[in-house]
C-alpha cells in the first residue's frame, strides 16, 4: 500500500498535468472497478475469481506507474486515484482476509493503524502548504510485499502440494511487507518534521 502524497513529483522526473484521460488514469479506473467484484468473491468463497481479479490488480497497479514515467502520463489526478485503489484493495483484502480466518485480525490492525498514523501525518503538514511526501523505495518495497503476499495467503487455504509451498511465503512476503510498510511510515514521520523545521526557522 503507497503512502500519502508519496505519487507526487519527486526532483528530475517529469512535471504533472492537468489530464484527466490518459491509459494510467484509465487502468486505475478499471481497478477500482474491481474492487467490489473482489469483494464479493472473497466472502462468497469464490477464490478462483477473487484470486484472478486480485492478481489483475497488482498487474495494473505496476503498468499504470510505468506507463506514466515512460510516456510522460503522470497527471494530478492519477496521483489521487492510483494510491486510492492501493489502499483500497489492501484494506478490502485485509477485511476479506480476516473475515474468512486466513489472517489474524491483529494484523489488520497493525496495518490500518499505519494508514491513520500517516493520514494524520498527512494532516499535519498540510498546515505547512505540504501536501505530500517525496517518494521512496522502502514505501515501495513494503506496498509490493504484501501485493504478493495476499494471493499467496489465500492459494496457501488449498490442500495441494502448491499450496503447501504458497503458505509459508506468503507469510514470509506479509512479515517482511508489515515490517516494511512500518520501517517507511517511521521515515515518513521524520520527513514530515523536516518539512514542519524547515517553515517553522525563524527568518534572520
């Protein structure tokens, strides 16, 4: 899951636009379109469909990113839209998840308590006419983790020999993506004070 404002223009990629139809902007669309779908198939135990839709997701999420910094696509409002549906299909899976016992609620809480922790964060520098934070690899890192660890857990419900193997590295993806998103949450929490030191120097 990206953290807030962490799409934003960092120094040397290219400006942002104003567009609004663009095949990034599109591709986000269509997974927010998903999410519902993705939903539904979870609780109903239509994993084979929940799995699919899921795997479509992380898929998009990577091409709409790379699309965007190669052809010069990035725009305002695909920096809202691509880390919305992150989130959302995080927290929808992290429900899900938890809903059918495939992962312990704690773990929900450790990672929603992260995003209200940063919104917060988010909130505070706002003051300062921040409205986001550069973008870095451990936030990446963690978000990717744990897009691979979701559709391991659920394969890992199975009885065959891959699920047997999908179990335990899903887990070992969801430890190391936990740890992660925490590790970049405390690093956005520091530039966040940087941002609120540096307008708050008195002038000499």
């Amino acid at each position: 899951m990206s953290a807030p404002g962490e799409r934003g223009r960092v120094v040397g990629e290219p400006a942002v636009t104003d567009r609004v139809l663009t095949l990034p902007n599109v591709l986000s669309v269509l997974r927010l379109v998903g999410v519902p779908v993705f939903l539904w198939a979870i609780l109903s135990e239509h994993d084979v469909l929940a799995l699919v839709v899921l795997m479509l997701s992380g898929v998009s999420d990577y091409l709409d990113g790379k699309i965007a910094r190669r052809f010069g696509m990035e725009s305002r409002l695909g920096q809202l839209l691509d880390p919305f549906a992150d989130r959302l299909y995080i927290a929808t899976t992290l429900f899900g998840l938890a809903w059918r016992d495939i992962i312990p609620w704690w773990l929900v809480v450790a990672l929603v308590g992260r995003e209200v922790l940063l919104a917060g964060v988010l909130w505070w520098i706002k003051r300062y006419g921040q409205t986001g934070l550069p973008v870095h690899f451990v936030g990446k890192a963690a978000t990717f983790n744990l897009l691979y660890a979701f559709p391991l857990l659920l394969l890992g419900e199975g009885s065959s020999t891959f699920a047997a193997w999908a179990l335990p590295i899903g887990w070992a993806f969801a430890w190391w993506g936990t740890v992660l998103y925490w590790v970049a949450g405390v690093m956005y929490i520091v530039q966040a004070r940087q941002v609120v030191a540096a307008h708050t120097v008195p002038a000499t």
